[in-house]
C-alpha cells in the first residue's frame, strides 16, 4: 500500500499542477471573466451587442503563435489568483490586438468604405505603413464614439496622420462625393457663409469638427487689442458690413452710440 502511495504521489503531483496551470488559462479566456472587473463591465457589454461576439477574446487579444500563447499564460496564471485572494484590480490581461492578428480575419485589400463615399487604402496603412490597426480603428468593439456608433472618426485621421503635412487633407483625396462647393470659392464667403448656413447642409462637410464654427467665433480678430475701442470707427467704415458677421448690424452699435 505504502508503495503503490509513492507511485501515485507525482503523479498526483502533476496533475494538480496542470489543473492550477489550465484552470486559470481557460477561464480568463472567458468574457464573463472580465465582467468581474469593475472597469470593464461597459467595454464587454458593448462587444456583445457587436459583431465580433462570435468570436473568442483569444482570437483577436492574443498575438498568433506559441509564444504569443505563452505570454499570455504567463500573465494570466498569477493575475487569475491574484483576484482569487485580493479581488479583481484594475489590471486588464487582453492588450489591444495587433494587426496580425486582425488579418486571421481581414484582409489589407479593401479600399473602399461601406459607405461607398471613403476610399481608405488598407493596403497602404496597414503593409507599406506598417501602421496597427488600432490606430484608426480605436472604438471597433469596446467603447462607442461619440456618434453611437464604433466606427473611425475623422478626427482621429486628421489628428494622427492626414493634416496636410503628414499625409494629405484635401477632402477629394478621402471622398468620393465631397468637393469644395463652388460657393466657398467667393471672394466674399466670409462674409456671406452666416446666411448660406440657413439653407445650406454645413453638417455634411463639417459636422465631424467638434466646435468647427467656434474655432473662428470664439477668437477675437488680430485687430481688437490695445486702442481697438477708440480707433475702431476708420476700420469699421472700410469694413462695412464684414462687422455684422460677428457684431450683429446697427443694434449692436447703438448700444455705445
């Protein structure tokens, strides 16, 4: 009996030792795992009304191959009983994807947007670049923007790369139905554009810029400093009704004249 108890013993051994090792590998690939966690419940609320709820947490979260695989179990080992013995932390195991992984799934030769109106080389971004994924598409499953919706917003492309200095920023580069109309070629489109903005569709140009009126509204001309007050009737005269466009006409004036 003793005997047969030293034969079974490292067996035994082992195999508490695969479980305390496969145990915790396996259950924080589960996205119930990570409701746990206090600062994760939205993110995986909103990736199960998403498309990619179909898919593991695995296949996008962790980098393809065994050390990949490795490095993962390697973090998720202690962090499993760490939660166990302490609760959950705000430690997040899944890191953003990485390109290689997004391309199990995607291919790089898609050019065109399901809005048919955006052409957006993959190819370019994601080869010749060698830009992730993640760059552009920041709120794909997770989080939403702020428009509801988990798509790239165009600030983010403005922001990161296309500001006219690093990549291009003329509106026909990008879409296929966005020209500058010929209205804002007017010499006088200033001072005429606040009464356009009655009839005309500002948003379907400009509605991705936050504040996109009050970047210029807010700010005062270069020339209202120091003696504006007192010497500003000779520019107003030469101005005309440039003035109006902020100031409002006639009214404005009469309450100092």
């Amino acid at each position: 009996m003793k005997h047969r108890l030293l034969v079974w013993s490292p067996v035994v051994l082992v195999v508490l030792v695969i479980i305390g090792l496969v145990v915790p590998i396996v259950s924080t690939l589960q996205p119930d795992y990570y409701r746990r966690y206090p600062e994760l419940g939205l993110r995986m609320d909103h990736w199960e009304v998403s498309t990619h709820s179909r898919i593991s947490c695995g296949e996008c979260h962790i980098e393809p191959g065994i050390s990949g695989f490795a490095a993962f179990a390697a973090q998720s080992v202690p962090a499993f009983y760490s939660q166990l013995l302490y609760g959950p932390d705000d430690l997040n195991l899944l890191q953003a994807p990485t390109k290689d992984a997004c391309q199990k799934c995607h291919t790089s030769f898609r050019s065109v947007a399901p809005s048919g109106d955006l052409r957006i080389p993959h190819r370019a971004h994601v080869e010749v670049l060698d830009m992730e994924c993640v760059v552009c598409h920041e709120d794909m499953v997770h989080s939403v923007n702020r428009r509801g919706f988990n798509r790239p917003e165009m600030e983010s492309c403005v922001d990161v790369c296309h500001d006219g200095d690093a990549a291009s920023n003329a509106c026909a580069d990008c879409h296929t139905r966005k020209n500058t109309p010929e209205s804002h070629e007017r010499a006088d489109w200033l001072q005429v554009h606040g009464d356009a903005a009655a009839y005309e569709d500002c948003a379907s140009c400009h509605d991705w810029t936050p504040g996109y009126c009050a970047e210029c509204h807010e700010k005062r001309p270069a020339s209202h400093v120091g003696n504006w007050k007192t010497g500003h009737a000779g520019p107003a005269g030469e101005r005309g009704d440039g003035c109006i466009v902020c100031h409002g006409g006639e009214e404005f004036c009469k309450q100092c004249h």
